[in-house]
C-alpha cells in the first residue's frame, strides 16, 4: 500500500471523534476512506498531467 494511505489510515484510527461506518469496524472504515481519497487524488492528477478538463464542472 502506498504510504499516503498507510498515514491516513493511522491518522483516522488515532482520531477519537472518527466514527465507523455503519456495519464495519473503525479500521475497516479508515481503509475504505483513505483508499477512495487516494484514487480520487490519483484520477485528478492524471487528468492534470493530460492537459486539463475539458468541461467545466459545476
């Protein structure tokens, strides 16, 4: 796992006020969060390095 992720996650289990979702526990949680937030980061740096959106987004 990349390291951003690993730092999240230990960053979220540390976080007193971190509440689970629903049905999964705390690191269960923290994973499924950081690693969406890293792919979204990912998919937005890839977009930037390829020249830019084409459409606006609103």
């Amino acid at each position: 796992m990349p390291e951003q992720i690993e730092r999240c996650v230990m960053a979220l289990m540390n976080d007193p006020e971190f509440v689970p979702e629903p049905g999964r526990s705390k690191e269960e949680s923290a994973w499924a969060i950081c690693t969406a937030q890293y792919q979204e980061s990912e998919a937005v740096a890839q977009t930037l390095e390829g020249g830019g959106i084409e459409e606006p987004i609103l």
